[in-house]
C-alpha cells in the first residue's frame, strides 16, 4: 500500500528487531514503522537500540488493540507514535507526514485505549502532580492529545507554529518529558487534561 499509492519507497523489510540493527548500518531510513509484537527481538528492545545507536531516528510503532500493555513501554522506548495495523490509508499519511516532519502521531482509538489502562478511575482521581501548566499550555497540551501538529495548533488559536513548539519544548522541559506523546501521557496520568 505504502509504494503503490506513492506514500513512501520502502528500502528494507524485516522479520524481528535481530535483522533491523545490521540493516540500519547499510542504509537510515526516513522513518521505520514497527511492529511490537515480533519473535527474538520484540519491537520495544528493536526500539530502544535503534534509537540507542541513531538517535535521530523516527519510529512509527504499528498495532493493534489488545496491546495496552506495550503502548507505554513502546512511548518510553522513543517510538513518535501509534497506528493501528487498520488505519486507512488517508490515517497513514497522515501519521507519516506528522512524524517525518518532526511531530508525534498517535491514533484516537489508541489514545483512549491506553488512558483506559493506565489507571484505575480512582487512581486517576488521587493522582497529583507537582508541575503545573497555564490555561494557554493546557490548551495545547489538549491538541496535541487529539493529533493535531504544531501547524494545526497555531491556526486553531492564532499562534505562530514557532509560538507553539517554544510552549511544547517549553512544557517538554517543565515536566521531564522527552517528547510529545510522553507530554500527552504525563498531562493524561497526572490528571492536568481529560480525555
């Protein structure tokens, strides 16, 4: 589907994590879209020594739902993102284009899956934070969670694009985050938004 409808030439295709390392000394591609769910290597480790060695690589986690228990180490691993093994091709270039272009992108039904299994209602409710954000990061914060890139953003309330990545780095900075998804997810835990 990716070369057929001209979304992207793919230059490599592996089974497990064990195979994508010694391809990745040959030739980096522009983003990687990873299964979590391969045998030797598992996608989280084949994520975390990808990045490990090219730092400035971007990986597209591919999944499907049943897999809560992974999303978050994926996030933690640096994956830019989620999509489901379903997603229409519109959905696709979609999260290629936010990813390739510095951005995070996380499918919706994903999103709400994985808030639904972080927490237990209670420990939603209980949960504190000792960061706080303004009305106006919050705001962006909230936009991000919906999938919007920082262009989006800043058309929706009259900001610069720049404006809006100096609040997320900003924000970024403030909470230890290490980047988008991760920001969503603390701001989702520490009960600073609601989805």
């Amino acid at each position: 589907m990716l070369e057929v409808s001209g979304l992207a030439n793919i230059i490599g295709e592996v089974n497990d994590g064990d195979e994508l390392l010694p391809l990745l000394e040959k030739q980096l591609p522009d983003l990687i879209l990873m299964d979590i769910d391969m045998p030797r290597m598992n996608g989280i480790i084949a994520t975390k020594k990808a990045l490990n060695r090219y730092p400035g690589l971007k990986i597209l986690a591919l999944s499907m739902f049943g897999e809560h228990k992974y999303y978050y180490q994926m996030i933690e691993a640096g994956a830019h993102g989620f999509l489901l093994k379903s997603a229409n091709k519109a959905e696709l270039e979609k999260a290629i284009s936010e990813v390739i272009n510095g951005q995070n992108y996380f499918s919706q039904e994903l999103l709400e899956e994985m808030v639904n299994h972080l927490y237990t209602p209670r420990e939603k409710k209980d949960k504190k934070t000792s960061v706080s954000l303004s009305a106006k990061e919050l705001e962006i914060v909230k936009y991000l969670a919906q999938g919007f890139s920082n262009d989006e953003i800043a058309e929706k309330i009259f900001l610069s694009a720049k404006t809006i990545a100096n609040y997320r780095n900003n924000m970024l900075q403030k909470t230890g985050c290490k980047n988008s998804t991760n920001l969503v997810f603390y701001a989702i835990k520490n009960n600073l938004i609601q989805m």
